[in-house]
C-alpha cells in the first residue's frame, strides 16, 4: 500500500477536517509526511484561492501552515513516543495558537511546499516551525503549537 | 443603497480575494463595517468548515481574522486620513503578519462574529486586535499587522 501521509492513519472522526480531513470532499485534503528530519506538504492552490490578482490569499496560507503544523505533530509525537503508525492510531493534535509572516506575494499557479521543524515535543504539546515556498522561495513562514486532542473528546461542551 | 462593507468599495482588481473579494463567487465574500469604535463582521460557516466533528475548522478562523483585518485596516486608515469612501476608491490593505490563539472549539453551526479594535495607524501601516465569537463566547483571539499595496502593485515580481 502506498501511504500518502500522516492523515491517512487518522480516525474516522478525525478525518473530516477542511484542511486535512481524506474524508472532507470539499477539503484541501493535504498529506503531510517525513523527509529527513523535516516534515514536508505540498499543495497545488486552486484559480479561485486568490488574493490580489496573480497571488494566493492569506488565508489559503494560513491555513495550509495550520494543517501542515498539525499534521507534523502527530509525526514528532508518534516519533518521540516510539508509536508505529498502523491502521487508524495516529494521535490528533489540534492547534492552540499559529502565527504566520508573510514574507512576499505567494505567486498563484505553481505547486506550493510546506516544510516543518520540530521544535519542541513536551508532553502533549508540540511546536512546529514552518516555511512555504514557491518555486524554490519562501513566501511565508510561520509557528504553530498544537495540543494532543484529549481522550474524551467530544464529550466536552 | 444599502451599503455592506467596506469591500463593496474596493477597485474591481483588489475585489477577487477568496475571503474578502465580492468579485469571487466560490469565496467568503466577508462584509465588514464599524459598529462604533469597533470593527465587525458575521459569517456563517458552511457545513464542510469541519475541523473535528462539530468545530469549525482552524483555517477558516485565520481566514476570516485575516480578512476581517485587512478590512478593518482599511477603514481605519480612511478614517484617519480623512477619506470619503466612495465608489471604488478604498484603499487595499494586504496583511503582513497574522497571530491566532484558539482559545476553545469554535461550534460548527451558529453565525461567527468577529470583531476588531485598532491599536495603530501609522504611516502605511495598521494594527489590528480581534476576536472571534459564537453564541456571545470568544473562541478566538487574533492581531493581524497589514501593510497599504503600493500603487504600482502588480508590476513588481
């Protein structure tokens, strides 16, 4: 079986998200995986996904450095804690806070790579370093740090 | 005429914008206006702005935060400068740097709103404070920094 990415080990219930959800038809449905030491996405923006005329909206940006950052947790948890990845276990982390630079217009048509580094794996809590680039330059960076989804989810109102 | 946001005075080429443009027909077209010394603006998330079963998803969150931001930025600069808006004649904001803390699950369903507070007009330059709400409660907080687009935007690459 070929893996696309960390999402394919989702659950069923953590599967629907926008950005990366295989199971949300309307998503992004990005694939997040290893190369070396860095965690890597890469997404094609869609005609519409534009900001000015020729660029992609922030928050296409945004949104694809959440998921990427998301995504990349998961990885560097299942790494630190010594989890194989099978069937449906991976751990699901959600975002607790992102920040994004918007270092120059993202030019919209060429495929665009999220590349991640850990920063930091404590507990339930992992920091992830992005950048995002275009045709070999980086357009944005950013940081997410995202949090273990509780065991119990879904029950809390 | 009913007058909807300050987006609705945006030249034709600023007007395409996924999250903001009125232009883009598969967007947000997201309206945002004063309400005192406030800046606001309400959108009601589609079903498939899923994150985990039940939220909104984060992305979309930074897209409206980033959106509502250069909106807000625009008024903000108008007002400041003493510009009458009419027509066509907004000034374009585009943001520079984005920061979202997700403060708790934003429930899929009920009408967003996202409201700002200016913190800076300075030069070409805005700063923007927001959060975001459902249901009266503050699921996110965000500040967005956004630059003026040049006059000759467009001609750079």
């Amino acid at each position: 079986m070929s893996i696309k990415g960390i999402q394919d080990y989702y659950e069923e219930r953590f599967s629907h998200c926008y950005g990366c959800g295989r199971l949300n038809e309307k998503g992004l449905q990005i694939k997040t995986n290893w190369e070396g030491d860095e965690t890597v996405t890469r997404f094609t923006p869609r005609p519409y996904h534009t900001a000015l005329p020729g660029f992609v909206y922030g928050g296409l940006i945004a949104s694809l450095i959440d998921c990427h950052g998301t995504g990349s947790s998961t990885l560097a948890y299942a790494k630190a804690n010594n989890i194989t990845l099978e069937g449906s276990n991976a751990p699901r982390f959600v975002t607790g806070s992102l920040k994004v630079e918007y270092k120059k217009p993202t030019p919209l048509g060429p495929e665009l790579e999220i590349r991640g580094k850990i920063r930091e794996v404590k507990g339930k809590k992992v920091i992830v370093e992005a950048s995002l680039s275009a045709e070999d330059k980086i357009c944005a960076t950013g940081e997410i740090i995202s949090i273990l989804v509780p065991e119990n989810f879904g029950q809390i109102k």
